[in-house]
C-alpha cells in the first residue's frame, strides 16, 4: 500500500474537486477520483454496493479514503428515507470496512444538521440531537464509521460553498442566478450559521492526511451570520449593490425538513490540532468571483 495514495468517493461534486485539485496541487498524491457513474476521468463506484466498494479498496490500496458522496437534499431526505440512509449511513459503514480491512484512514465528512440548532456554538463535545432525518442520517453514518474504524477522522462542516463545474447549486450559486435575473427574492433571516469555501474544507482534509489525524472536527468558516446576511456580501462581491433581496422567516417557506435555526461552530479543535486559519466570507466569495471568470461563466 502506498502511502501517497488518496481515494475520494463523490468526486463528481463540489467538495470531491475541490478535494482531487488540491491533493493534486499541494502534494504528489495518486488519486482514484470516483463517482456513481464513470466520466471525465472519474471512476465508476456505487457505495451503496459492500462489494464493488471492497473490489474497489482493495484493487487501489490507498492510505486514505476520503468520503465526500452524501445525499445532501435535506427535504428530499424526509420523503425518499430509504435511499438517505443507504448513502449517508450504510455506504459510510462499508467505506469503515474496507479501510479497516485493508489498512487505510477513513476521512468522512458530515454536517452541523446533527445539532438541533437551539443554541449554537457547537464544538466536538456538544450532544448531537437531529430534528431532520437528513441530519438523522448523518449521525448514524458517523457512529456506524466508529464502529468499525479507529483510523478515522469526522470533518463537520456547514453551508459548504463554491464552484466547480457540473456542480449542483449551492447557496452562493443559487443567490447569483436571482441576482442575474433582477428579480426581488426572499432570503431567510432566522437560519444562521458559518459559511464554508468548500475550497478551505477540502484543505483542512489534506490536513488530516498528512497529520495523521484522528477524531472528530468542526471546519467552517469562523464568521456566524444569517443567510440574509451571507446573501448580502454575495451581492456586493459580486457586484450587485442595489440588490432585491425579501428577508422573510423559515416558517414562511413552507419546506418538508425542518432546519437547525442556528448550528453555529466552535473551531478550535481544528485550528489548534490542524493549523487552519479560514479567510474572511469577503476573501472567500471574492476567490470565487476569481475563480468563475477564470472560467468564463461571469
């Protein structure tokens, strides 16, 4: 097994690029980039399949495994609970497996949404109580991880932002579409949290590899705000001052799931342990706004 070898399961999305780029980028990784299905130099796997996954741990031997595949639609999740729990706590048991059978560190990312949102301020010790069964979800994909693994590191993170191609739309990605349009829309001003550059989380993932590090740990952003507010620096990063922009309240939007009001975090764990200074929601939006012209799409 070397250990220079990185497999990442859900490379196809925002966070798995981002993931691959900066493995790439920083240090001579060999990375197994795979997603559901195979195309642009991804790798077919479905983790939902014990087998394929073994096949797939054993035929690469990696040192790492880095899970970023999620069924992430929080509404979706409460109707279509069968297929949730498969990706987000069944999938992660098997990934658990594999990189205890054959020798590899498991990092998997999980979510804020495994908090209740009451309070906020949430660092490792706090008690996890999910009112959603996405956040449901994502809790027993962290214990079924522990369960078979003491090689493992849990990143938590929250409204994970950026872009990538092929992406589906995020929060910043989603505000700049009604941007564009001129059109007045609503933005909750009652859900708050810390934005997160999914560029930066997939950083503090490189982190873990190289330190060796284990445990459980809170990435995010280290500004706590409304989404009305974040909505409003995405408005004038990107240019867009005189903004229509609705604040209105969560009951108002009449979704599925319920949300955590304010699941804010506590970082020091992973500033302390893994020398992770996240830049400004400013500094973020801004290396994005770089970014999307690089690539001709602003």
């Amino acid at each position: 097994m070397s250990d220079r070898r990185v497999m990442i399961a859900g490379s196809g999305g925002l966070l798995g690029q981002k993931l691959a780029e900066v493995f790439r980028r920083e240090s001579e990784y060999e990375i197994l980039a795979c997603e559901l299905s195979a195309g642009n130099g991804l790798v077919a796997l479905d983790i939902t399949d014990r087998q394929k996954v073994m096949d797939a741990v054993g035929a690469f031997k990696p040192s790492a495994i880095i899970n970023a595949a999620a069924f992430t639609d929080v509404d979706r999740a409460e109707v279509e609970r069968e297929t949730a729990y498969k990706v987000n706590a069944t999938a992660v048991g098997y990934l658990a497996e594999a990189a205890n059978v054959f020798g590899s560190k498991l990092v998997h990312i999980s979510t804020d949404y495994v908090f209740n949102g009451v309070k906020g301020n949430y660092d490792e010790t706090s008690l996890p109580d999910p009112i959603g069964y996405y956040g449901k979800t994502k809790l027993a994909g962290e214990n079924v991880a522990r369960s078979h693994l003491d090689d493992l590191a849990i990143l938590r993170t929250q409204v994970l932002y950026g872009f990538a191609p092929g992406i589906k739309k995020n929060f910043v990605m989603w505000v700049l579409e009604k941007l564009k349009s001129g059109e007045e829309f609503p933005v909750v001003t009652d859900q708050v949290g810390n934005p997160t550059l999914a560029d930066e989380l997939a950083f503090a993932a490189l982190k873990v590899v190289q330190r060796d590090a284990r445990g459980l740990y809170h990435v995010s952003g280290f500004e706590t705000m409304s989404r009305l507010e974040f909505a409003v620096k995405i408005a004038r990063v990107f240019g867009y001052e005189g903004a229509k922009i609705l604040p209105i309240t969560t009951d108002k939007l009449n979704q599925k799931a319920r949300r955590p009001a304010n699941s804010s975090f506590i970082c020091l764990k992973a500033q302390t342990e893994l020398s992770l200074k996240m830049p400004s929601v400013v500094d973020s939006l801004s290396l994005m706004r770089q970014q999307m012209k690089h690539a001709g799409v602003i």
